[in-house]
C-alpha cells in the first residue's frame, strides 16, 4: 500500500502536478477518489501553508516537491549569474539593455490594450524623444513612468502598491487617495470570485505578510502576486499593470537587480485566455497554488534563457569593444591637453592624437568645429571632437553609447560625417568602421 502511494504520488506530482481531472483521462475511468486520495496524501508531506487567504479566510499552500523547489532555485541561481554579467557591462551597454527590455515591456503592454504602436515609436518613448505624447500613447507613457519608479522601490509597503497604481493611472502620485474598485465585479474574462470591496486592504496586507515568509523560495513568492491580483482586483483600474511591477520590484530589491525587474512578467499579468483563467479557477477551488506556480515558473526558466542570450552578445560587443584601438593616456607634452593644429586658414583643424583630453578640451573643440561647419547637429561635433585621432577606428555603437541616441540615428549621424569628409568608411571583418581623415587628403 506504502508502495503504491508513493508510485502514484510521484507520477502525479513530481513528474506532472496533475489535478484529479487529469487524472481521470490519463486512467480513462470517472472514479479515481482512491488514487487522488493516495496523491494528496502524498503531496501533504510537502505542502507549505501561506499567509494568503481566501475569501473565507482559509490559507492558500504552495507543494514544495523537490521538483518545482529545485526549479526555482536553480533559476534564482541562473539569474544571480545573469545579474553578474550585467554588472560587468560597460555603463554604454548598460544602458542598451535596460532600454531594450523597457521597449520590450511597452510592447506587451501595447499588446495587451490593444494600442496599435511600433517598436520604433516605443523607443524613442523610452529614449524621451517624443516631446508631445499623442494621446494613443498616454497609457503606454503611464506606464514607462511607473516601471521607472518602481525599479527604485528598496522596500515595498502598502503604500508603495498603492503609488504604483497610480502611476499607472497616469497621477504623479496617490496623494493620499487609495482608489480601491467600489463595486462587485461582472468579469466575463476573469471567473475568479473577488472578496467583498471592503475587506480589499486586508487581502492586501496578507499579500505582503506572505512575501516576508522566508521558508518560501523567492520566486514562487512573486510569482503568487499575479494570482493574488487576478482574484482581488484591488484597484479600480489597471491591475494587471501594478501586479507586473509590484512582483518585478519584489525580486529586485530581494537581490535580483535589474535582472529581477526585467523579466517578462507582463505577459503572466496579462494574459487572458480561457486555459489560462481554467488553471486559475483551479487554483481558487484547491486553495493550490502549485497549479498556477509550476506554469509561471516554467515560463520564466524560459524567458531566463532570452535574459542570458541578450547578455552573451552585449559581452560579445563588450570584447569587440576592448579589442578595439583606444586613444592612449599617456601623452608625450608636458600639458596632456596641447594639441598639435594642421595649419590651415580654411578648414578645421583635426588634432594630431589628442590624448587625456578634458570634457572642457572636447566641448570647446566641438563649439569650433561648429562655427566652421555649422550644418553639424551638436552630438556629431561632440562625438567628433573626441574621436578624431588619426589612424585609430571608430564604430556606430561608440557613438549610439556615448552620444545616448538610438542607433540608426548613430547610424545617419556617422553616415554623415563620412560623406562630409570627417571619416572615411570601411569594411574591417563584418562591420563598418569610420577612420578620421588627415586635413591634406580632405577635399
């Protein structure tokens, strides 16, 4: 007998967490209360009890088999890995990341309000390009704001949920004004019965007394916020939205950095269809939230590998970058800011390997290249003035990084300044590079 419970209970728990449903198909048979018995018996020497509640105050768990435990600290360990990477980073790549996976939030986001945007426009949103937001965008610029904000978050109180909602809801703040939904729901998406409007702060309170339950792994307890959002429904408007951020706040400030804060968990927040609400519901009649952890987590295990690919090639650009000529700081004048001028009455005079060069020295010398060629936009004179040493090379993304442009305009920019006669363009491996050309060679 001892044998067979545990046989039945591995196979339907540790190799799939099975409901008694799906065990009826898998035996082809409607009564298997005596096996569904021996599975629960089995996974109660694994259950964990939380502090979240249902609406009849009876606490939710979570089965820790070694499956899903081993799952999410492996994946947490991945992610600490990833985390390192990003911090080896050059600050210019940096940026690159953190600016793709903001795009990449606002394009889920865009997706899920059915807001009809390209990436391109996301970007330049991103980017603060846009000076006059369209008001087809305001969600989306709602949005970004938060996201900013909440990567800041170091702790998270009721406080804070409550602030991320109203960001959300486009408000530069609460102002002390929590704005709970006022009524009953009629969600014909959303199956999930909501608790009573007023005991809304309470549910929430247990929310935030479960993420400080250690015992828990880390990122099953963020994974729980979604479920918690998509059966309160705390607020009046924008749930989905707070319950991405709060749970993308929780795993960062827990010591997952921006790595925790840049996983996909808008697309768990913002999902909508009827598979997805049917795992759900069974959630809600189990009080199990292994039902819905064991699918969350297996999409972020798969979303950890996009995270680790898109670091690989930013290390990749990090390595082209070192093996690159740089322009050394050791200088042969006594004043390391002396340059040596070509003379010439006409043109502006390229500096003869300029080297520890102030922001000053560089600033002045892109003004002066500006009053002899003021057709120059001022990043191309900046990034000019800095990198015009002759015989060294320079690429499109040293100007996206440092000039902080997106890059097809570091593109057209040093397109520009190529077919102006500032560099001269070629083909070294599989990349163009742009070398500065020496006065007597310019036309």
């Amino acid at each position: 007998m001892a044998h067979t419970l545990i046989e039945q209970g591995r196979r339907f728990t540790d190799d799939t967490y099975a409901c008694k449903e799906e065990v009826q198909a898998i035996y082809n048979q409607s009564n298997v209360d005596e096996i569904w018995k021996n599975i629960l018996s089995y996974r109660s020497f694994y259950d964990a009890e939380t502090e979240l509640r249902d609406n009849s105050s009876l606490p939710y768990k979570i089965c820790l088999t070694r499956k899903i435990s081993s799952y999410a600290f492996n994946l947490q360990t991945k992610l600490n890995h990833d985390l390192i990477k990003f911090i080896l980073l050059p600050e210019g790549l940096k940026k690159e990341y953190v600016l793709q996976k903001q795009v990449e939030a606002l394009l889920h986001t865009a997706k899920a309000t059915s807001t009809n945007v390209t990436e391109n426009t996301l970007r330049k949103l991103a980017n603060g390009e846009i000076e006059n937001i369209p008001s087809d965008l305001f969600v989306l610029k709602a949005y970004l704001d938060s996201y900013k904000e909440a990567s800041k978050l170091t702790s998270l109180s009721l406080e804070d949920i409550i602030q991320i909602n109203a960001l959300c809801s486009g408000e530069e703040e609460s102002k002390g004004e929590v704005k709970y939904r006022s009524q009953a729901l009629n969600d014909i998406i959303n199956p999930l019965k909501e608790p009573d409007k007023e005991h809304i702060q309470e549910h929430l309170e247990h929310l935030l007394a479960f993420l400080n339950q250690e015992d828990i792994p880390l990122l099953l307890r963020a994974l729980s916020i979604p479920y918690v959002f998509m059966y309160l429904r705390p607020f009046e408007y924008y749930n989905e939205e707070t319950s991405a951020l709060v749970a993308k706040a929780f795993l960062s400030m827990h010591g997952l950095g921006v790595i925790g804060f840049t996983l996909n968990l808008e697309s768990i927040c913002y999902a909508s269809s009827k598979s997805f609400f049917e795992r759900l519901k069974l959630v809600e009649t189990s009080l199990d939230l292994t039902y819905a952890l064991e699918r969350f987590l297996a999409f972020i295990i798969k979303d950890e590998e996009n995270i680790n690919e898109a670091l690989k090639e930013l290390t990749i650009k990090k390595q082209e970058m070192v093996s690159e000529p740089v322009m050394s700081n050791e200088t042969t004048s006594a004043n390391p800011n002396d340059i040596a001028v070509v003379d010439t009455p006409s043109q502006f005079a390229l500096p003869a390997f300029p080297r520890k060069d102030t922001l000053e020295t560089i600033e002045a010398r892109a003004r002066q290249l500006r009053e002899v060629h003021p057709q120059l936009k001022k990043k191309q004179a900046h990034f000019y003035a800095g990198h015009c040493t002759i015989g060294l090379h320079y690429t499109i993304d040293q100007f996206k990084s440092e000039e902080h442009t997106v890059y097809e305009t570091a593109r057209t920019s040093m397109e520009d300044l190529a077919n102006r006669g500032f560099y001269k363009k070629e083909m070294i491996g599989k990349k163009f590079v742009y070398t500065p050309i020496p006065l007597e060679d310019q036309d």
